[in-house]
C-alpha cells in the first residue's frame, strides 16, 4: 500500500518535504515524477530545507542549469530535472557519476526520461494534480 497524502498548498507540500527529509540517510536517490506544475521543484525545497542542506527560498528549478548543489561536504544535496535532456549524450554530460561517488542525496524531476541504473537505495515519489491547489503525494516505494 503506497504511502499517500494530499495537500492543499505549496506550503504544505514544502512541510510535508521538511518532514519526509528526516526519513532519507543519505547516500540515496529520491525520484520525482509527475506532470509540469505537479510541485516537483515545490517538493525539493522542502527535502532540502529539511536536509538543511539550503533555505527552502534558495532552491530554485533546475530546468535549464539541469543541476544545482546545496549544502556543505558532508551533507550535499543534488537536484537534477532531465526535462530538457534530449538524448543519451546530453545524459552523460550531466556528470551522474560524480554525483554518486559522492555521499549525498540526489533528487531527480523527470527521471522517467532516461532510467538509471542507481548503485544506491531510491526513493520514488509520484505527484498528481487534483485541481486547484490540491496535490497528491505518493511515495511508491523506498528500496
Ligand atoms: P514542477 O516542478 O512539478 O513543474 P513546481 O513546483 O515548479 O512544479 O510548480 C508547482 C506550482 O504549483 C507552484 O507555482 C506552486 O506554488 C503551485 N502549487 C499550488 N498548490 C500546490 C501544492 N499543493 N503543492 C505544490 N505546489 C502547489
Ligand atoms: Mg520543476
């Protein structure tokens, strides 16, 4: 039974992230999937605000940097959206290796694009629009 809940704000989902984020002991991949507008990016400032990795006001949607870095050396967290990737050559200049050789969260909008093969546990997390403001939030399941 998938873990589910609804929210009715960007301010909720970011406090539902906050809290979700004292679940995730890096090294770890947390996958975001869901339609543009869904608050993937909404998600993240919450994981990584409760990471304190950054300021929720601070993490802001890597849809055209493709990857931004939060955090210190111990506590790096990773977030990617491979929206704009094209194809496997763009992939690979993302520079996901270095990402996993490092002790860190990595979090990915539009993962779905190119599946990786991930040498640490994942985490999948599904967002749906309900209409309005109302989310769903699914975590699918945690390996
Ligand atoms: P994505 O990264 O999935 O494209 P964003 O997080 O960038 O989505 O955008 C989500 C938009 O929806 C933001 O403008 C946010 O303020 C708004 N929003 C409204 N209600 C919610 C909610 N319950 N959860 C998340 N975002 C919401
Ligand atoms: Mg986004």
């Amino acid at each position: 039974m998938p873990e589910e809940v609804i929210t009715h704000s960007a301010d909720e989902t970011i406090q539902w992230g906050r809290e979700f984020a004292t679940r995730l002991q890096p090294p770890v991949l947390v996958l975001l999937t869901g339609d543009l507008g869904t608050g993937k990016t909404t998600l993240t400032k919450g994981l990584v605000s409760g990471l304190g990795a950054a300021n929720e006001n601070d993490v802001t949607s890597p849809t055209f940097t493709l990857i931004h870095v939060y955090g210190k050396a111990q506590a790096k967290v990773y977030h990617g959206d491979l929206y704009r990737i094209e194809n496997f050559h763009d992939f690979e200049t993302l520079g996901l290796e270095d990402m996993f050789a490092a002790h860190a969260v990595v979090i990915l909008e539009w993962s779905e694009k190119f599946p990786l093969p991930s040498p640490w546990p994942v985490v999948r997390i599904r967002l749906e629009h309900l209409g309005a403001d109302a989310r769903r939030i699914l975590v699918l399941d945690r390996s």
